[in-house]
C-alpha cells in the first residue's frame, strides 16, 4: 500500500493451431497489477500485424467482438504503468509501425537510460516520433539495424548493444517472435509451454491462468526466437553478473510467480520473520497492509509467535489511484481504497507490516485510520531498507527530495506518521530473503549502487 507504482507487464504466445488474443488477453488479466494505465494486444495474421490498444483495465479495453477481430496465429501484449513518457494513448503498447522491412510490433517492460542521447541521434538522421514513450526509440534502433542485417533477432541484437537501462522485449514481426532481456537483467522474463504453444511472460503467475508450464527464465542479454514452431537462443550478450529488482519479491509481483526461482510469498513471508527477530515488540496482534504487507505480516507473526490478524478490507474495485487535489480528498482516496476493521484492532497493540514508505504521507493517513479505529498502539514494520535513491529502471521511486528517509531519522519519520516505534528491515537481510534464487540483485534504491551510469539523469 505503499506510493510506489506497478512496472509493466507483457506477455506473449506462438499458438498457430490455437486462439493467441484470447490466451494473451488470459494472461494480461493475470497481469493487470503491474500496470493498470492501459493495456494492448498485437496480433500476426498472415504476415501482417493487427493491433487494438486503449487506456484503461483489460477488461474494460477488450471485449468478444474485440478480440473476435484478432485472429492470428502468434501475439503479444502489455499492461501498462507510465514511469516514462506520458499517459496518452499513444503511449499504451504494444507499439506497432511499419518500415520498409515490413511491420514489427514491440512491447516492453522497464526504462532506457540513455533516451535522450539516442533520441538527438536518431531525429538528426530524419526520424518522427509519434509517442514520448523509450519504447518506440527501441523499436527505431530495430528497425534501423534491420536494414543492414540479415534477420530480425540479428537486428534486436544489434539495438540492444546501443540500449543502456532495463528493457524486457517482446517482439513480432511477419514470420518470428522474439524475447530479449537486458544484459543486466533488471525485470523478469520468463518462458513456458503448452502443449504445442510457446509462451512468454512477465511472471509464471501467467502460465498458471493460461494453463502453460513454466520452462526457463529468458537469460539477462539473452535472445530467444519462436519461427514457425522451431527455439533458437542467441547468448552472445550474456556474462553480465545479473541485477533483478528486487522489489520484485518485495512488491511488484504477485505473490503466488515464482521468480529466479523463489516463490515471492516466501520471500515475503522470510522478510517479515527477519523484521520480528530483528525489530520485536510487545504487541496483541499482527496485520499487514493490503496487498503486498501481508505475506510479510504472515512472516512476522509465525516468528513473533504474536496472532496475526485481517486489520483491513481492501476494495478490490478501485484499481486505480488518481492526485486528489485537496486534503480531504485524497484521505477519502485512501479510505475508499481500505478501510480498518474495528473489531479486530479497538483497544489492541498493533504491529502494522507494509511494504514501503516513500513519501510518508499514505502511510501517516493509514496509521490515523487505525488510531480512529481504536488502536491502543500503532507499531510500524516495513519489509525493505529506506528508499534514499530515485530509480532510473522502471520504477516510480521519486528524487532524493522527495523520500522522506533522506529529509528525517527513522525517529523522525515515526513521529511524523505518528507511529509509537518504526523499524525497516535492514540491507544485510534483505539480501537473505531470496536464499534459493538464481540471480543477483540491484538494490539501488537502498544504496546508491546503480549497475549503470546514471550521473546524467541525477540533476
């Protein structure tokens, strides 16, 4: 319940015997937490590429007849949060163009770093952008290599190496699918199948709503190819020692994905039980913040041996949040969101788990409504490290000036919030959340250590 916002997600299908548009419409559902902006769906029929892409909630964007329109044989799509570029329609993917090649359809998961250098280079060679997302410069360096290269996965090598930042791709043209990662791995991409389909996406939760299994993670700097049935894999960028947010296991993803092979509910459930041996309290009940505090919740209560208990309702039907202008609207925004169950905290000592505290500001209106509701005692445990740092990778964490860890003390920031004690989980164990994963971490946002220069985007 933090103020951080969702990344985006795609997801992708090679089903030639089958119907793509509805599985990738399935899947994008099964997404809608990473971005609830606006979403789109590209499909390839007979070489040629159909696209239908709106603002908005999939199910509000998509229909029967909609999707009747998207017969193909092969298809991608995207949930979108905007954390570059605006939040026109133009912007919403997957971003279709035409060029002399033919089409290409392209989605993407995660922010490119050095956009304002290709984009002065690119325009000084004649090109027009249409949007003011990073995704169509990715699409233009691909459509340029591809000129002068013999295949399209050759080209998208070719773009990457020029690319700076996190970029999980998936891409279609006339006769291939295409999925690429980063060189550094910042966001998850992971492929599966069922039966004679070949299936990519953002998360494994995915897989589950379409019935596909989960085979392997797409590797950072890796280039998988679908053709006509047939797998091709291109390593030749890979070596990089790997970077995964991993705010992904402490936010982002849903918690039943496995991730580099963590199940993400235990690697939240793990962070709590860290937060209760490293931060006790004596308290009478356990509650989490809706969604991604109450894994966490679970974890501190079963060490602390302290009952957990359900301390909010969340309204499901509210998915997006919009800048209330006055005071009071926005804490009707919070409360319309959530709402305190007063039987379960009147007269207790509470341990609330979140996620995150980035501003202050939600999280100061969350511990009123508890007081307002009884609460004797409101003790505040987040399950990651002070933000300090902006992201400059596709997640909306705010300038330094903004994160309320860098203008107070964690004592100050209690008072502020009007806690009785704050604690957050600590660096070293944060990195003991995901004991089994098969990767590395950026944990940038916590230290300042950017796998990537960015001394150009921090003024």
């Amino acid at each position: 319940m933090s103020n951080l916002h969702e990344e985006c997600g795609v997801f992708g299908i090679y089903d030639p015997l089958g119907d793509p548009a509805a599985t990738t419409y399935y899947g994008l559902v099964s997404l809608q937490h990473r971005g609830q902006e606006g979403c789109g769906i590209a499909v390839n029929r007979d070489r040629e590429i159909f696209h239908y892409k709106d603002r908005g909630l999939v199910n509000e964007v998509f229909n029967e007849e909609v999707l009747e329109k998207l017969k193909g044989r092969m298809a991608i799509g995207h949930v979108r949060y905007s954390t570059a570029g605006g939040k026109t329609r133009e912007n919403v993917q997957p971003l279709v163009l035409r060029y002399i090649k033919g089409s290409l359809a392209i989605s993407h998961n995660g922010n490119i770093t050095n956009t304002a250098e290709l984009k002065k280079e690119l325009e000084h060679n004649g090109a027009i952008f249409q949007t003011t997302s990073d995704t169509e410069i990715i699409a233009y360096l691909i459509a340029r290599e591809r000129i002068n290269t013999p295949s399209i996965e050759e080209a998208v090598k070719k773009a990457m190496q020029k690319l700076k930042g996190a970029f999980s791709l998936l891409i279609m043209s006339p006769n291939k699918l295409i999925a690429a990662r980063d060189p550094w791995g910042f966001r998850p991409l992971s492929m599966g199948k069922r039966d004679n389909a070949i299936v990519f996406a953002s998360e494994t939760c995915a897989f589950d709503a379409v019935d596909a299994h989960f085979v392997r993670n797409i590797l950072p700097g890796e280039v998988v190819t679908v053709e006509d049935g047939d797998i091709r894999t291109d390593t030749e960028l890979c070596g990089n020692s790997s970077h995964l947010c991993i705010f992904e296991h402490i936010y982002f993803a849903r918690p039943d994905s496995v991730i580099e092979n963590e199940v993400v509910h235990e690697c939240r459930k793990r962070a709590g039980a860290f937060l209760a041996q490293q931060a006790p309290v004596d308290a009478d009940i356990v509650i989490g913040v809706p969604d991604s505090g109450l894994s966490a919740a679970q974890g501190y209560a079963e060490y602390s041996g302290i009952p957990e208990d359900t301390g909010f309702i969340k309204n499901k039907y509210i998915a997006r949040t919009f800048i209330k202008p006055t005071q009071n609207q926005r804490e009707t925004a919070v409360k319309m969101k959530l709402n305190v169950l007063k039987s379960a905290v009147n007269g207790k000592r509470v341990v609330m788990v979140d996620d995150s505290i980035v501003r202050g500001t939600t999280s100061g209106r969350i511990v009123k409504m508890l007081r307002d509701a009884g609460a004797k005692e409101v003790h505040v445990r987040i399950s990651s490290p002070p933000f300090t740092h902006p992201c400059f990778f596709g997640t909306d964490v705010p300038s330094r000036d903004q994160l309320i860890a860098n203008k107070m003390t964690v004592e100050e920031t209690a008072k502020y919030i009007n806690a009785d004690s704050l604690e957050y989980l600590s660096l070293e164990n944060l990195k003991k959340i995901a004991p089994n994963s098969s990767c590395g971490f950026c944990t940038a946002c916590f230290t300042g250590d950017y796998a990537v220069n960015v001394e150009h985007l921090m003024s």
